[in-house]
C-alpha cells in the first residue's frame, strides 16, 4: 500500500456544465476520491457553482419509477457530503484548466438539455483532447463518453478511435424515454441520435463498443459486482449512474 501522502500529491479535474449534471455520477466518484485523499478540482463555464439534475436528484415527475430512475440513498448521502464540500462551491472556469496540473480527468454525465453546453463545448473537447495526448487517466461515464467521442486526435480521428468503450446503452435510453415522454417529453433524450449510436459511430469497429451484462441494478460500494467498466489503456468508461460505484473505484486504481 502507498504512503498517505502518495494520493495528497494528486489533482482530478471533473468539468460539470452550469446546471443539469446527473448528481450519482458526480457524488460517489468525488466520494471515492476524496476519501482516498486526492484532491478533486470542479471546473464550470463561468466559475459559478453547478447545480445538478433536479429531477435526479429528488425523484420529481418521475411518480412511481422514481426508485430506478433516480438516485438512490447511497447516492443521495454522497451528494449531501458532496454540497458540503468548499471544492464544490468554488470551481474554476472551463478556460482556466491546464491539464498538465492534474493527474486524471473524470467526465460525468447526465441528459437533460442543460448539458449541451458541456457536451458542444470546443474548449473543453480540446481539455478532453490533451488528456489523451499526454496519456493520462481518462474517465467517462453515460453521456461524459459523447463528450470524449467528441474530441478529436491531430488527424481529426476521435479520441476513442481504435479504443474500445461502453456508454449509455441505446435499449436504457429509449426505455426511460418511453416510459416518461407521456408526462416529460424529450426529456431522456438529449440528441434525437442515441448516445450508444453517436458513441459507435466515433470508434474504429462497432465491435469495440462493448454493453456489458443486462443492467438491472445499481451498483455499490458493498456490491460492485452490480457494476460494468470497460478499461483500454489509460482510458476508462461506464454506462449509467448503476456503475457508479465500479467506475470509481476502477479510475481510483488506474491514478495509482
């Protein structure tokens, strides 16, 4: 085991949009990292706090599918501890990050239409970009995939081309889809194009996007097993906030 002062030494830089970031996928990776002492750095457009998916946080429209949709109490205490936390409430802005500082980038994710600034964002898909060039940790989950699918190499190639990956599977996104449009809309579709279709499209093959077991339940800190990852080199994603838990313990490994 590495001394304490092994993981003080590190910084990850977790870039979140101004409003509308899924609460899970933030919190319990934050979590992980900051009970392993590394130092997380928020980053938003302007420098202001973000504020997360609200329906994803408290379960509001959501009426009886609240309890699979939205975050459960393991996420919803990291969250609590998370808005107590003086990182949180100061973050940088997006054009003062310099990814030589950091020693890992973490992508969240999240769906509701507040993220397209952070997913369009040029500047932050030229963050995303360094990262990989100067081959340092890399993690996406759900939609934070789309943003590194987004990114492109010197050729003009995706960062992910020739990577394999997981996302947000096309058969979660058109079932929450479909079970809300009724009463919310659009709102589980971010782009009329899926996030799976988008993130497939980037790669060298459709056979390196990898969707992993059936995912029924979500994963925790006592239940991995629950989790899916896929880990290329320095790269590292997952699919929905159910492999929160997997995802963070998996890129806390790969910072050490």
């Amino acid at each position: 085991m590495e001394p304490l002062g092994y993981d003080m030494q590190k910084k990850v830089l977790i870039p979140l949009p101004s409003q509308d970031f899924d609460p899970t996928e933030v919190a319990i990776p934050w979590k992980v990292l900051n009970d392993s002492q590394v130092k997380v750095v928020f980053a938003t457009p302007t420098g202001s706090e973000a504020v997360c998916d609200q329906h994803m946080l408290t379960g509001s429209r959501l009426g009886p599918l609240a309890p699979l949709l939205a975050a459960d109490k393991n996420a919803l205490k990291a969250y609590q501890e998370l808005t107590q936390a003086d990182e949180f409430h100061h973050p940088i802005k997006w054009d003062e990050i310099s990814p030589d500082q950091f020693q890992g980038l973490l992508l969240p994710g999240g769906h509701a239409q507040g993220m397209k600034e952070y997913l369009e964002s040029s500047l932050l898909q030229k963050t995303v970009s360094h990262f990989f060039e100067i081959n340092k940790p890399v993690g996406a989950i759900c939609h934070g995939v789309v943003l590194a699918a987004r990114s492109q190499r010197p050729d003009g190639r995706s960062v992910l081309y020739g990577r394999k990956t997981t996302a947000l599977l096309a058969s979660q996104e058109m079932a929450a889809w479909v079970l809300t449009c009724t009463w919310m809309g659009n709102y589980y579709r971010t782009y009329p194009q899926t996030v799976e279709s988008e993130v497939t499209a980037a790669l060298a093959s459709p056979k390196h996007f990898l969707k992993g077991p059936t995912p029924l339940f979500r994963d925790s800190s006592s239940n991995l097993g629950h989790g899916f990852v896929v880990q290329d080199g320095t790269y590292l994603s997952a699919r929905w906030p159910g492999d929160a838990h997997v995802f963070a313990n998996a890129f806390m490994k790969m910072l050490r």
